[in-house]
C-alpha cells in the first residue's frame, strides 16, 4: 500500500489511526510488526546514555510517534503528509498554526510568504498535523511531559513496589483497580492465573548463573526443576517451583533502548521499597527504575561492595548478534540486579 494513498482518520487528543495516544512502546511496536506491509520502515531513536530517553518512532515517510521517557507511553504524534486544509475549514489566510484542542495544523512556511504578497490566495498547504493529549484546563501539554491517564492504559500496570524477601505489589489502571499482592514462598501458579491471566509464553529452562545467588545452595544438591510465566505485557517474569507450583524468583524488567532485552518486555515502572524506620512510617524509602546502578546497590547495601558476574545475553542465542550484549550481574540479600557498562538498571530479580 503507498503511503499517499493510506487513509486515516485524525481523533484529536485521542489518535490518528490505528494509532492511540497513552499505548505503550511496546504494544505500538507490536502493532507495527502486524502492519509491516502498510509501515516497512521504522526507526528507533533515543538517547543511549538515558534510561527515561523520549523515544521517538520514525514511521518512513510520513509519522512521528513521540513516546514518554518514564513510562514510554505515545505521547505526540506527527503527520507529515501534506494536505489542503480548505477542503476541511474552508477559506484560510497567511498566520499562525491552526490550533484546537488536541491537534495543530502547521503550514508551509514558503508558501505563507507568497501569500503575504497575494492575498488574494487562499488556499494554505499543511505540511504537518500534530495529535496531543490537552490538559483538563484546556491548555497543551508539554513536549516532555508524561502522558495522562486514557483508557489505552486501563489493564496495564501502573506501577511495581518491589519489597525484598517478600515479593511485588503490583498497581494497575486506573488506579481505584485493587493491587495484587505476589509473595514469594507464598504466591501459587493458580494464584497468578487467577489475578493476571494466562501468560504470554510458559518457559521450562533456568539460568543455571542465577543459582549463585541462591538462598541456600549445596553442591550434593541438584538444581531444582522450575518453569517460567513469562508476563511480556507486563514486564515480569515469575519462576515457579515445578514440584510446590509456588514462585520462587520475581524478575521486573525495565526495557531500556538499546540494551539487549529491549523491546521483548513492556517496561515495568518498579521501585524497590526499603524498610520503614519505624512502625508509624507509612512511606518507606524507595529507589526507581530509573536511578543508575551505584545509586541503588548504595541503597540496598550501604558501604560494601556486591559479588558480580559478566552475563552475555547472546550466550543462548547463537543468531542474536548485539553491539552491546554484556550485562553486569550484582547480588545482595534477596536482590539481583542486572545492568549495562553505562550504569543502567535493565531487570531487578527478587528471590
């Protein structure tokens, strides 16, 4: 299908499309892979050195998609196939961008100077049409803003409080949705059935380099057989125990471009939750996903330096060929975390 010919239908402050504004990074670029003979190209640009990098999806010729960098969720979108924007409001004149809520019209800056000198010429070309969210005032939203909630999100996970030793709080839109509650030692495969659904892909297969950081590790001891719930949509996979079919290992995963994981998972906006300094302390201090390497293993371990381990993600995968496919494995009490040689946190493992 050429793309002059692609018709779609603009919803301000909603989408353009097939396109919804609030989806996520994730789902927008597996919904790409189900078009790709209508959209053949795409191109992933970002910031490498930034976790929370906008993420800008560049849909050869004609659109922009323009993600958040916290919680990579549509935020812009830009159309660049010019149009006539008589034929829609009639008669227009040389000035500003049209704007209303939701979406800009911009014009041909060449083509308003000749009209400054003829008015007579009322037809303005627009050369490109902006989609956004408005603020409830009615007023824009800024470029670098994080989305507001829509129902794109509702069902998807807002938010991941990561307790050690104990397992995952996870929050879902809209957030009046109650929490499910993961506990390790506790939680079974029927429970997470039960309030997550199905996964996307069971997994029969342990990293055997996870195991150094075990618990309790014996060497007359053979590993136990266990089973992944991979949860893509979520970001999170579950390690369930295949003798007791209880979770025994929590991995959150944070998608971050460019690293070798990216794009498999949906990012999980984790925070891994630290102890109250006493019983009346209703807010704990946290570290996020976000934060670099050093600045959590400080928070996890004060002053000492973690075991670690070099951790090549194309090991496995003999076709996979990666610029950057070494990670860094750092264990502590109930945590692993896995990070880049630039400092960035790419999955939290609870164990």
């Amino acid at each position: 299908m050429l793309f002059s010919a692609l018709v779609v239908d603009i919803r301000p402050g909603h989408g353009l499309g097939i396109f919804r504004l609030g989806a996520s990074l994730w789902t927008v670029l597996d919904l790409l892979r189900t078009h790709k003979h209508t959209f053949p190209q795409v191109d992933v640009q970002y910031d490498p050195d930034s976790s929370t990098t906008p993420v800008i999806l560049h849909i050869k010729p004609h659109f922009d998609l323009l993600f958040s960098g916290t919680h990579q969720r549509l935020h812009t979108i830009a159309d660049f196939r010019r149009v006539n924007v008589n034929q829609a409001f009639g008669p227009t004149y040389p000035g500003e961008d049209l704007r209303y809520p939701g979406v800009r019209f911009c014009f041909d800056d060449e083509g308003l100077r000749d009209q400054v000198k003829d008015h007579e010429d009322r037809s303005q070309e627009v050369v490109r049409i902006l989609i956004s969210q408005t603020e409830p005032n009615g007023g824009e939203i800024d470029a670098l803003s994080e989305v507001l909630v829509t129902p794109a999100m509702y069902g998807e996970l807002a938010e991941a409080i990561a307790k050690v030793h104990d397992g995952v709080v996870l929050r879902f839109y809209p957030t009046t949705s109650p929490p499910v509650h993961v506990r390790l030692g506790v939680t079974t495969a029927q429970d997470l059935l039960s309030d997550l659904g199905p996964p996307l892909r069971t997994y029969y297969k342990e990293d055997d380099r996870m195991a150094i950081h075990a618990r309790s590790h014996h060497e007359d001891e053979s590993p136990e057989s266990s089973y992944f719930y991979n949860y893509f949509q979520h970001g999170i996979d579950f390690l369930i125990s295949d003798n007791t079919h209880i979770v025994k290992k929590i991995i959150l995963h944070s998608n971050v471009p460019g690293t070798p994981l990216f794009q498999r998972y949906k990012r999980c906006p984790w925070q891994i939750e630290g102890a109250p300094e006493d019983d009346e302390d209703d807010s704990p201090p946290r570290v996020k996903f976000e934060e670099r390497v050093d600045r959590i293993s400080h928070f996890l371990s004060p002053g000492e330096v973690p075991p670690s381990m070099h951790y090549d993600r194309t090991d496995d995968e003999e076709i996979l060929t990666l610029p950057n496919s070494t990670t860094r494995l750092l264990g502590f009490d109930g945590v692993i975390l896995e990070a880049t040689q630039s400092a960035q946190v790419v999955s939290v493992t609870l164990f």
